[in-house]
C-alpha cells in the first residue's frame, strides 16, 4: 500500500521521484548532430558548407579547422550573405576558405 498524497488524494503520487539529473554535465551544447560536413565542390581550395540547424560559425570553424576561434575567417569569406555573426540560418551556403 502506498502513501497518500494530500494534493491529489490519490494514493502513491507521493512516491514518484523526480527526474534524476546528477549525470549531467555542464557546459556547452546543441541539438545539431557532429556529422560530417555538407561540402560541394567549388573552385580549387575553396569549399561550401549548408548550415543546419543549431549550427553557429564556431561550431562550424571547430568541425573545419579544430579550432571554434576561427570563426572570423568564415565570417571574412561570407560578410555578404552574415550581417550578424551571431545570426545564421539553416539553409544558407557558406564559403569555407581554404587554411
């Protein structure tokens, strides 16, 4: 027989646990799975990468050059299409200088 829960009346809704979230590590995230990158081919050292959701450009510089501080050189390459870098799209097709 379980407890009563004075809330509800109803008998065992007092032993329900909450979520257990002591495994959880803290930093950084996103939704956006590590794959490989989208590329088409293009001129000679010159490549294009499609963002997709939860993407960022240092999340983009990180997969490319294994460095996220590199974000301003795909920044540099693309101030055309990028008026914020905080802001890009899933959709949009970024070029990726060559190192």
């Amino acid at each position: 027989m379980g407890t009563l829960d004075p809330r509800s009346g109803r008998e065992g809704d007092a032993e329900k646990r909450k979520p257990d979230f002591s495994d959880v590590r803290s930093g950084s995230s996103s939704s956006a799975p590590d794959r490989p990158v989208e590329q088409k081919p293009a001129a000679e050292g010159i490549r294009t990468y499609k963002v997709i959701a939860g993407d960022s450009l240092s999340k983009i510089a990180k997969r490319e050059y294994g460095d996220a501080n590199e974000w301003r050189r795909i920044y540099e390459a693309n101030k055309h299409l990028i008026d914020n870098p905080d802001l890009i799209y899933p959709g949009q097709e970024l070029t990726i200088p060559q190192r």
